[in-house]
C-alpha cells in the first residue's frame, strides 16, 4: 500500500480549507490505486480521441471543395380566397390541410433539398 498523502495546510501563502484538503488527499489516494490508474488512463486515452476527431473535422472541412449554390427560394404561395357560399368549396378544414402539406413541403425542402 502506498503512503499516506498529506497535504499542507498552506499552498503558495494561501490558506486550503481543511473539507478540501481531504478531498483531494482521498483523490489523490484513488487515483495511486490500480484502479485509479486505470480510469486515469481510460480518460486520458478518450481526450485524446476527441482531440484527434476534431483535428481531423477541422483539416476536412478546410480542404473539402465549396458547397455547390443553393437553388432560389420559392415564394409561400398565398391562401386563396373563401369561394362564395353557393359555389362548390372544399371544406375550410381541407383548405387549412392542403396549406400545411405546402408549408411542409417548402420547409423540408429548403432543409434537405441541398443534401442531393
């Protein structure tokens, strides 16, 4: 077994509280454990995991070519008048229907149309 940490009650003239002195004196004895060295090294061993995905997310996305243009957008066609009571109308409900499929459809395409 390894020998007992004790930290100083003073570190560089400041004085450390004595609730965190044992705290990190029982850190410090964890992490000497086998078992502690080995989360220590699990999580050494994932920082640098993600450090190197993000050099090479960073070195793709400068040498990938420019996205092609993006086609214009079309303009939200506009809802149609009520048509008079005698003629023969779809329901309201229909029409507030019809307009959200259009609405969708625009949305999603403007969303995922690029991705093609």
């Amino acid at each position: 077994m390894a020998k007992k940490v004790k930290l100083p009650k003073r570190i560089a003239g400041v004085k450390v509280p004595k609730e965190m002195r044992r705290t990190v004196e029982r850190a410090i004895e964890g992490a000497q454990s086998p078992r502690g060295q080995e989360m220590i090294a699990a999580a050494l061993s994932m920082a640098a995991a993600g450090a190197s995905a993000a050099v090479v997310r960073a070195r793709t996305a400068r040498d990938a070519p420019p996205a092609p243009p993006t086609p214009p957008e079309t303009p939200v066609p506009p809802v149609p008048p009520r048509p008079p009571e005698g003629a023969a109308a779809k329901p309201e409900a229909q029409q507030v229907a019809e307009a959200f499929g259009q609405v969708a459809e625009q949305m999603l395409g403007r969303l995922f149309g690029g991705k093609r």
